[in-house]
C-alpha cells in the first residue's frame, strides 16, 4: 500500500543540504515501516541559479529564493533548515508559526534568547521538533547507549569527549562564515564540542557546572572574496571544559580545529564501574568494550554491524558496513516516526535550549575564570 506523502521544504543545499537530501531520499526505501514517503517539495537557497542547479542535482521538484514564502506554504509539511546558525532562529519560529513540523541543524541557535524564543514557538504551536545530532543515531553510539542503560558499565563515573579537526591551521586559510561570531554564534564551542556534549547528554547524565576555556590563536584572516585585506576572527578556536554531571559523573570535552592530522576525530570514552566503552567516528562502525570479566578481560571491539543492532536490519548483512550519511537517514527515519505519533524525538528543541544553557555557561566561565553552574530543570525541560 502507498505511503502517505509528507512534502520537504529543506533551506540550505550545501555540506548539511547534501547530507539531508540524500537522507530524505533513501530512508523510505530502505525503512519498510517509515511511516511517510517523504516528497523533496523544494529547496531554498539566497541565489535563483545556483539553488536551482542545487534542486535539479539534489532531487528537488522545486528551487525558491524565499525561505518566507516557502514556510508559509499550504503543501509543505516538514522545514529542515540547513542553514548558519544566524538564520536558525527566524526560520524555525515562522515555521512552527505556520504549523510545520521542524527538524533544524545544531546547534539550534547562536544565542540562549534565540534558543528560548525557538524552544518557546514550537512548544506554543505544538509542533513535532527535532535538532539534528545526528551521531546520536550511528548504530554503535546507539549500541552504547542501550548497553550503559542495561547498566553493564555500572555506575559511570567518567565521560571524556574529543573532537578534532584540522582545517584551519593554516593562517592564509579565509575567514569563512564559521569564523565570525555574528553567523556561527561561536567556533569550535558551538560547532563541534556541541556535539560532544550532546552525546554526554544522550550517554552519561545532565551537566551541572561546568569550567571553561575558549582560545582562539589566530585572530585575523583574509577575507574569502578579497584575499590582500583581512579581518578580525572573534570566535574561538579551541573550546575545552571540565564538567561535573547530577550523577556523579565527572567529565571534559574539548573541540578543536587546531589538532595537525585530526580530519574529524570525534571520540569519547566512558569509564564505568565495571567497564568502558570507546568509540571514534574515523572508525564508526566498532565500539570498544571493556567489562571485567577475570583472566580473560581486556578490551574487545564490537563490529556494529549485526542485524540485532540498532537501525543495521534496514541495511547490509553482518561486516558490510555503513557510513557517515547513514546517521542522518536514520535521524530523518526517527523523525518521521516521531511525526506520525505526534511526539517529538530526542534531541528536541528543548535538548537543543539546553545544549545552548551549557554552551553558553562554557564561555562565560572562560571569560570569567570561574566554574558556572548551570540553571536547574523544569517540568517543562526535557529530563
Ligand atoms: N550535524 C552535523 O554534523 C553538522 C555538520 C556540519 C554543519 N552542521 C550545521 O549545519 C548548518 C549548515 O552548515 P553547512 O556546513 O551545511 O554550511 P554550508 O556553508 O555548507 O551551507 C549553508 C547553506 O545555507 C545557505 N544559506 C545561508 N544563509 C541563508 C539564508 N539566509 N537563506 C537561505 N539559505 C541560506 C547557503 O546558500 C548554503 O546553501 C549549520 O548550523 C552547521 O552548524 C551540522
């Protein structure tokens, strides 16, 4: 029987653009119970040429130059906004506006007042709403998830969270919109430790009090469009931070894009009462497991790739491995369940206030040289 159809209006079609169209487009065929099929409706972009050669190539039935327009439509269902952070926020409160169900790139804003307004608009208009951190949702950090909440590690103890790339230590490399505190809201903090410190979230507990340094170690860079002038970098381009959680656990995170050889070396490590996990995304598929287990302990790694795994049975037989773009078909695969029972999933835009409470209490802690506790919860937020 044919699918009911759910039309997408995706905003943004470059890095996550790519990433959400190939999603949008695989997951009902391979996801036999999604819910939806969903329709690539049309995609937004600021330039009438280039979005339209971005429709014709992504898939998209339709290219517009008005993200305005296009949320208030009557045929579109879902918003997926792909953008920079400084467009998030105006995007996302239209869209809930006009009743949309919203998936949105992290993290969710650039500032907590734009978080709060966004996480304040979709619980008003009671739309289904999603963040999109999507490595939630690779199938050996799902895998790790069920096995702390079974409780085989114990009490934890230990979250220690890295990510790293490398991308601009050269200081000819452009001040691109990442590097500017009105676009992207913050540097690494915001871009990648944001991840790290969604999966403590997701794995370990809630952060209380966290102490923070920022660091940025080239502060001035050409301009993209005009090479011979430059101009002030004010984001930062090291985020570490040391964090206690509300169960004990004690942790740190560190984002960098200064790390020579590291491409995108997102890795944790959990210590546990009686064991430790450890997973890197360069080597997605494995995760390493420690459990005490006499003459015979040591670390063994799990290939992630059995039918029994999360989201695997849609995919390939045991060792043939997926991808980096798997975790966003089944980010879209969650979501579109979440639709159909109303409800939203986890990481939602009240994960994503959250997130940004933390993110923002990093900086100040940074700036101020002292530990910041983090508001406590309520009824409203998620556990
Ligand atoms: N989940 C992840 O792992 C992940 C990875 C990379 C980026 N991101 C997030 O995704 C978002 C986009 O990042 P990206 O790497 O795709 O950036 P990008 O520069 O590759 O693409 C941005 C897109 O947004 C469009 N755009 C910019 N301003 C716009 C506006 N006002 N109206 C309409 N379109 C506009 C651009 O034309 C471009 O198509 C950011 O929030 C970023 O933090 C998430």
């Amino acid at each position: 029987m044919a699918k009911p159809r759910l039309n997408v209006a995706m905003i943004g079609y470059d890095f996550m653009g790519r990433a959400h169209a190939n999603a949008w487009r695989q997951v009902a065929r391979f996801f036999a119970d999604a819910p939806f099929q969903p329709v690539l409706k049309v995609v937004v972009g600021r330039t009438q040429d280039k979005v339209q050669e971005a429709a014709a190539r992504l898939g998209f039935e339709e290219a517009a130059t008005s993200w305005q327009e296009v949320v208030a439509r009557r045929d579109v269902d879902v918003v997926d906004i792909c953008t920079p952070g400084d467009s998030h926020a105006a995007i996302a409160v239209a869209a809930a506006e006009a009743r949309k169900a919203i998936l949105c790139e992290k993290p969710l804003a650039n500032t907590l007042a734009e978080a709060q307004h966004m996480a304040d608009a979709v619980r008003r208009a009671g739309v289904v709403n999603m963040v999109c951190h999507n490595y939630r949702r690779v199938p050996a950090v799902a895998l790790a998830k069920r096995l702390i909440d079974d409780g085989q590690l114990g009490e934890i103890r230990h979250y220690r969270g890295t990510y790293l790339q490398d991308w601009i230590v050269d200081p000819s490399f452009p001040r691109v919109w990442r590097l500017q505190k009105a676009r992207a809201g913050s540097g690494a903090l915001g871009d990648i430790l944001s991840h790290t410190m969604d999966l403590s979230r997701h794995l370990v507990g809630e952060p209380v009090e966290v102490s923070g340094l920022l660091k940025t170690f080239i502060t001035e860079r050409p301009l993209p469009e005009e090479p011979t002038r430059r101009a002030p970098v004010d984001v930062d381009d090291s985020a570490q931070a040391l964090v206690k959680f509300d169960n004990g656990a004690v942790g740190y995170y560190e984002g960098s894009r200064f790390a020579p050889g590291r491409k995108n070396a997102n890795r944790f490590e959990i210590n546990g009462a009686k064991g430790s996990l450890v997973w890197d995304l360069e080597r997605l598929n494995e995760l390493e497991l420690y459990v005490e287990s006499g003459p015979l302990s040591g670390f063994r790694t799990l290939s992630v790739t059995d039918g029994q795994h999360p989201y695997i049975a849609a995919w390939w037989p045991p060792g043939h491995i997926i991808g980096y773009e798997h975790s966003f078909t089944h980010t879209v695969y969650d979501f579109l369940r979440a639709i159909a029972a109303g409800q939203s999933p986890r990481p939602d835009f009240q994960d994503g206030l959250r997130n940004q409470q933390v993110l923002d209490a990093i900086e100040r802690s940074s700036a101020t040289k002292q530990w910041m506790a983090l508001p406590s919860h309520t009824s409203e937020e998620a556990p």
